[in-house]
C-alpha cells in the first residue's frame, strides 16, 4: 500500500498575483480553509501518512499552519470555544505526519520531487499538486484510493486524467491509449502524453491533471533527465522513459476538479465548495441567488 505523497510547494503562484504575493498561493482560502489543506484531506482520505512538502524559504505559513498552535489553542479552551478548537486540532490526524524539504532552485516539477528523495527512498508514493482541488462529495471512496488500488493490482504508475472537451485539448497535457477509454474508476495502459495539442492532433479527450503514483524507480530516472521545456527537469519526460521501461496507465478521475492556480479556478471552487459547506452553505446558497437576481 502507498502511504507516502510529495506535495511541490515551492512555487511563487504567478498566476495568482498580487493575493500571493506575501503569502503562499497555497495559502489563499477557499471558504473556510486553504487550498492545501483540501489537498492534504485528500490525502489522507486515501490512507497516506506521511506527506512530504517540498517547499521554500518563503512559505513557512504552509508549514505552520500544519503545526501545533499551543498558545492559540490555550485561548480557545480558556474562553470555552470547543468546536473551534477541535477543528483545529483536527486538521491532520495524530499518526499523519507533515516533512517539510527545501528546494533550493526552481528547476522544474521533476527537480521539486528529485528533492523529496531522501525522504520517500525506495518506496512508491503519490504525488499531488496542490494547484487543483477535488471534490469528491458522494463518494464512497476518492479518486486517490482508487488509484492506489489500480496500482496495487497492476503495479504500474498511475496518472490521473478527466475528460475535456475535444475544442480544449490544445490547453493541457493529452494521454494517448492502448485500446479504449477507461471508464470511471479504472485506468488503461499509456502509450504517451502530448503536451498541448493541436486539436486535431490530440489523441483522446484525456488530459492530465495534477495526481500520480509512482514508484521508487522513477528516482534515479529523474536523476539522468536532462533539462527539457523551459531548462526545467519535467516529470512528464521522466514518466515516458518509465513508461518505456516499466510501463504506466491512465486513470479516469470520478470526482470533480477545480484549477486553483488561477484567480478564477479560486472563485468557482468557492462557488461550488460554499453551496455544499455543512454549516455556511445554506447562506451562501442565499447569496447566491440575491446576486443573481440583480442581474
């Protein structure tokens, strides 16, 4: 069973500036909770324990915000406000824990997990970028855990794809198949990834978005490639040697994703997330329609 995962967190958040400016981009909210802790939920909702940051200098509140607070919890208790003292102290359970690493300079995403190599050392491990949000609500189980159980029965690396529409291939990262389409839940062999097709060159209407397992090997294998797109180390060149090697498979996502990596994923994420919110959402709901009755 998987229980290690690399989240690359050292990114200045570009697309989101000037709110990341001063803070991690990670960190901006979405309703009640940053972006990351809905990553690391995700997480751990598919039985990983421990999760490995791969971070910078800058992001520091990333790190806090998973630590004991022991004054402001001290607070909480003496002024009795319970409920909001055992959220905090729930954001992560008690055997999870939370490693941070640096990366030094930004050399790509492949560079970023080269660095958590000391940590994960031989054993596979999921990777999540924590640009994209999913939701899972309805589930009897997320779409993590049925990668890992993909992997466990196959023992391939497993890269997580939804479906787009066929005018937008040419935004993202395209698989190609051996054979038909997965359906929901189940993954298919790989034979490539596009990087931003022409669309009428795009081999399936798949497009990767921002989860992988992956073993051990792919380590020394991101260790040998060279610089790519950009002067960076990609992980997608390093991926197509394993594949090569070792083969790989494509899973089809359930849920629903949202691109936090930009000012308008941010804002439908809170529309969707804030709808459902236990406690706010029947507001929210409120607010909704009064904005678009005056309209």
């Amino acid at each position: 069973m998987i229980r290690k995962a690399v989240l690359p967190v050292a990114g200045f958040g570009t697309r989101c500036l000037p709110a990341s400016k001063a803070i991690p981009k990670e960190m901006i909210t979405i309703v009640d909770k940053p972006v990351i802790q809905y990553v690391v939920t995700e997480a751990v909702k598919a039985g990983i324990k421990e999760i490995v940051l791969v971070t910078h200098s800058s992001k520091s509140a990333i790190e806090n915000h998973f630590d004991k607070h022991f004054e402001l919890e001290t607070q909480l208790e003496a002024k009795g406000k319970n409920e909001l003292l055992e959220e905090l102290r729930n954001i992560i359970p008690d055997d999870v824990n939370i490693i941070s690493v640096r990366q030094p300079e930004a050399l790509g995403l492949g560079h970023a997990i080269l660095c958590a190599r000391p940590v994960i050392g031989n054993d596979p491990f999921a990777v999540l970028l924590p640009d994209v949000v999913i939701d899972d609500d309805g589930m009897a189980s997320n779409d993590l855990t049925g990668m890992i159980k993909e992997f466990d029965e196959t023992g391939k690396a497993q890269i997580m794809v939804e479906t787009v529409p066929k005018e937008l291939t040419y935004k993202y990262g395209i698989v190609a198949l051996e054979g038909a389409e997965p359906a929901a839940g189940k993954s298919a062999p790989l034979t490539g990834m596009v990087e931003k097709p022409k669309v009428e060159e795009a081999p399936s209407t798949l497009a990767v978005i921002g989860r992988y397992l992956l073993p051990g090997d792919i380590f020394p294998i991101l260790a040998e490639t060279p610089p790519g797109a950009g002067n960076e180390i990609q992980l997608t060149d390093a991926i197509e040697t394993l594949r090569k090697n070792s083969g790989a498979a494509a899973y089809r996502m359930q849920g629903q994703t949202y691109d936090c990596g930009s000012q308008l994923g941010y804002l439908e994420a809170t529309l969707a997330l804030g709808r459902k919110h236990p406690t706010l959402g029947e507001g929210f709901r409120q607010l909704i329609q009064q904005y678009a009755a005056e309209d």
